[in-house]
C-alpha cells in the first residue's frame, strides 16, 4: 500500500497500538515495573537478549529478572562476586552469564556516576544533534567498556552502519509513553528517535513506499524514519507497533493493512 497518510497511520494506531496486541514479545516484561529505575534496568536486559525464536527470548529474560527481585536493589546491594555468581550457567544462544553480569554492573557502574540509566544516556546527548545517534554511541561505548575490545553483540553499536534493531527498541520503551510504551525517560526528546528496524519492518516500509533501500540497516533506518516524520515531526516512532503487528500475528496479514488503514 503506497502513499499513507498521517490519517491512514493514526488509524492504525487507533487500533492496533494496545497491549492486547503484544503478547509475545520482550516489552512486556516492563509492565510488571513502576519504578523507572527497575523499568530501564528491565528494558536493557529484555531488549539485550531480543535477538532468536521469541519463546526462547520470553524464557531468557525471565530467567534473568527471576534472580533479581528488585532488578534496582537487587544491582546496587550485591557485590561483584554475588552479581557474577547470580548468571552463572546462564545461556541464551551465544550469550553467556559471565556476558549478563559484565553488562550489569557496567550498568551498575554507570548508575552510579551518572545517577540513572537515562542520566548515562544523556551524558551523550547534544541538543544540536539531529537525531540520537551520537548519544546512542556514547551509551553503548560507556556500557560496553569492560567487555573485551569494548564491544558487545548485546549492545550493537550505529556507528558500524547496523540499524541497532534492539537498542533503537529500547530506545521507544523508555522514551515514549503511550499504551504500549512504558516510558520512564522524561528528558530524551521523541523527535529524534530512529524506527527500530529489521528485515520484517524493513519489507513493510518497502512495500509502503518509505523506503527505496535495498538493506534493513543504519541508512533505511535513518531514511525511514524521516518518512515518518514528515507526517508526524512530534513523534515519528509511533507508528511502529502497530505496523509491525502485520504479518506477526496469525488474524494480521499484511494485505489486511490497506483495509484497516481506511477502514
């Protein structure tokens, strides 16, 4: 379906964009937090691990947070040893428990000295920058520091050109609040987040015209999401939930998006 429109999207939204329609999927596991200081935390374990089979993912991030009753207390009262001790034998296709707690208590570290997850993430952030790129990159590079060579596939990083599907998700859980998105980060602007995109939302944008790139990667990305805020400059990322609902759950083809989007 080519040339949507702001009318066509909201419509969507209106029926689409609601918790009935989340289940399965990592973000739903930030539901059962108020405390943002428990909610970032959970987010950043939850979107970490979001790559493989969905029910493997769901099974993973409860293994995590199940050692943590309070993911915020549980972090900043144990000790290095007691951190490490808590993942050991954890395993998530090749991510390891030694890999879990070296990102905690980065995280840790980093709660710390800058007083919150979103506090690191603003350490970066520039008023001038035209979208959250730089200060996606200082996020990742403070957090993947004690990882060897400072990386991590946990946190993929925008400037080797990957479309950052998992943190750019993370990114839209924490900043925007709507009926879907928990929030929690008051101070990070909704104007400059970037469409988490991988080859499902990629080939949806690409039939609906956003797209003419080849690659689900850092430059469709960047492409779409101007797409999508020539018609909604305030909040381009808003329409992704309910967009990718097309094509992932059973009763939603993606030929039925014409059909909800006037009807």
């Amino acid at each position: 379906m080519k040339n949507f429109t702001r009318k066509n999207l909201d419509l969507l939204y209106s029926k689409f964009n609601k918790r009935g329609f989340v289940h399965p999927d990592p973000l739903e596991f930030l539901y059962h937090y108020d405390n943002p200081c428990d909610r970032e935390l959970v987010g950043l374990v939850a979107s970490s691990l979001a790559y493989g089979n969905v029910k493997q993912i769901l099974k993973s991030v409860s293994k995590v947070l199940d050692r943590m009753k309070s993911p915020y207390s549980f972090l900043m009262d144990a000790g290095r040893d007691e951190l490490f001790s808590a993942f050991k034998g954890f395993k998530h296709r090749f991510t390891t428990g030694e890999e879990i707690s070296i990102l905690l208590n980065s995280a840790k570290s980093a709660i710390r000295k800058y007083g919150s997850l979103e506090g690191c993430f603003m350490s970066g952030y520039k008023e001038k920058d035209t979208d959250l790129i730089p200060a996606m990159m200082s996020f990742v590079r403070i957090l993947s520091a004690d990882f060897k060579n400072g990386e991590t596939y946990l946190l993929p990083c925008p400037g080797r050109g990957s479309a950052c599907k998992r943190l750019n998700l993370y990114m839209r859980w924490m900043v925007r609040k709507d009926d879907v998105d928990p929030g929690g980060w008051d101070n990070v602007p909704r104007s400059k987040l970037l469409v988490p995109l991988d080859v499902h939302m990629w080939n949806i944008c690409s039939k609906a015209g956003f797209t003419e790139r080849k690659q689900a990667n850092l430059k469709s990305a960047v492409e779409i999401t101007a797409k999508f805020a020539e018609l909604n400059p305030e909040d381009p990322v808003k329409y992704d939930f309910c967009l990718t609902r097309f094509g992932i759950r059973d009763e939603l083809e993606y030929e039925d998006m014409k059909k909800h989007a006037k009807s």
